[in-house]
C-alpha cells in the first residue's frame, strides 16, 4: 500500500504513525467530551489519558518485540521505530489496564464506571489506527483468491505480489461496528462496567474470527494451532462473561446521560446537594399529610 504518505527534503510522514494518532486523538477529544456532558472534570480525563495512551504503547511495543524476537536481537535500534508499526493491542490493553487500575486506586475513583465512559472511544481510535496498519502491510492476512484480496506492492513487512486477506480492513469494520454498538448504549447502560465487559467479550469474539486470515507470525501455542491472541481472546471472554453475571446486579445503576458523584472521586457537587434537598423536603411534607 502506501507505508509513506509524505517525504520531501528530510521529512518522512509515516502513514501508520499517522493513523495511530488520529485514532488517539480522536477518541481522546469524543471522551473528554463525554466527560464535559456529564459534568466531570475533564482535568482528571487528560491526566488519566496521559497515563494509559503511556503505558499502552510501552505494553503494545513489548508484546511485539516479544513476539518477534530474533528480528529485533538482529536489529535492536528498530525497537524504538514505532511509527513503521508494530504494536500489539493486546499488549496495549493489558498496560492500560494495569495503570488504570493503579490509577483509579490512587485517585479513588469509580474504574467501573470511568472504563465504560472510555471504551467507546477506545474501539473507535483502534478502527482508525487499523487503517494505518492496511497502509505499513502489517498484520496482514493470509493467501486468498477471494475478489477482494490485497496485493501489496510497496511495504517491509508484508510479502509482496501476493493477494491477502485484508485482515486490517475486517478488524477495522468490526472495531467500527463495536463503537457504534457502545456508543448508542452509553446511555441505556444497567450496571457499572455494562460498556468494558461487553466491549471485551465483543472484541475477544471477532479477534479471534481475524486471527483464522491472518498471515504474519505472531505466536502460536497447542501445536501451532491457537494463536497468541486467541489465546489471550479465550481467557478474556471468559473473565469477562464471569465478571459480567457477578457485578451486573451488585453494579446496578441508573444513569441516563451524566454520572453519579463517584466518577468524580465522590465530590457531589452544590447542584446535586440542592436538588437532593429540595427532594427531601418535599417528600417530608408528603410524609406528614
């Protein structure tokens, strides 16, 4: 496909690099919007932000160098060259998952409730990133004769001259279909952690669908035939199907377009104290008649 966009003089435009950040900052401009709509401070959002985009790309960039370690012991300088590709989501989404947590902890916050305001944007960012993926050849597919195979004729990580599934571009519509599906419910939700849990199940069930087309190397296990990451979308499935039946009615919640104190660290502020009051007051005269 087309791994360089732009190159003039010195300057290289990577167009996986591209992609990569307008996915982010698209989904990080949606969620800071959310947030504003549902009068939580946007301040804590880009903090939050900052921290997990950090240590999702450290733990995206592991999982590959991991993945693919006798070419980067040969190369050990490419390791730092993110903007050629090679970053593994799940390797993305355990680093967050793990600063998240600490995270929310530490801040005192409801991480329930925080992943199921984010994980919308989340899905939406990694459709377009799967964009730049199509355009470096990486996480490419396998061989097909099928009309809409893709034969790229201009990249270091796919084999060239070969028609492939376009792996990248079915990851990307069902990311896109995941968003839509999360998008419109945020507002319909049960349950805190509704939105993540159904997000994991969703994205570990259509993984692992892609990951029967994909062609490039990325670790296998019981005899060459589960991958790493349907490994990885078996056991996530799993926990998130158990973690869905266990907290759906100790969670229960109604939220319909902004979020309770506790996604605010638990300040409530003078509007809801007010509003609280005035309730009280009226159900006490109800009381009394």
């Amino acid at each position: 496909m087309h791994p360089i966009l732009y190159s003039f003089d010195g300057i290289t435009i990577y167009t996986y690099g591209l992609f990569v950040s307008v996915g982010f900052l698209t989904g990080f401009v949606l969620f800071l919007t959310d947030l504003k709509r549902r009068s939580i401070s946007t301040d804590t959002g880009i903090d939050f932000a900052f921290w997990v985009l950090l240590s999702s790309i450290i733990g995206s960039r592991l999982v590959y160098v991991l993945l693919n370690f006798p070419y980067f012991a040969r190369y050990p300088l490419k390791i730092v060259m993110l903007w050629e590709g090679g970053l593994v989501w799940y390797g993305a989404f355990l680093g967050a998952l793990a600063t998240a947590l600490i995270y929310f902890r530490i801040k005192k916050l409801d991480g329930w409730l925080w992943a199921d305001i984010a994980v919308p944007y989340v899905a939406l960012g990694q459709a377009i990133g799967r964009i730049g993926c199509f355009m470096a050849g990486c996480c490419y597919g396998c061989p097909t004769d099928l009309p809409w195979g893709t034969t790229f004729t201009a990249s270091e990580i796919a084999p060239l001259g070969i028609s492939l599934h376009p792996t990248q571009i079915y990851d990307m519509l069902f990311n896109f279909g995941i968003f839509a599906l999360l998008f419109f419910r945020r507002n319909r939700i049960t349950f805190r952690g509704e939105q993540i849990l159904s997000y994991i199940f969703l994205y570990g069930a259509t993984r692992s669908i892609v990951e029967v087309f994909r062609g490039d190397p990325r670790g296998w296990w019981l005899g060459q035939t589960v991958t790493t990451s349907q490994l990885i979308s078996v056991v996530a499935v799993a926990i998130g199907v158990i973690l869905y039946f266990k907290i759906r009615d100790k969670n229960r919640i109604e939220l319909v377009g902004s979020a309770p104190a506790a996604a605010r660290g638990g300040r409530t502020s003078q509007a809801e104290k007010k509003t609280s009051n005035r309730t009280g007051k009226k159900r006490s005269k109800k009381d009394r008649s």
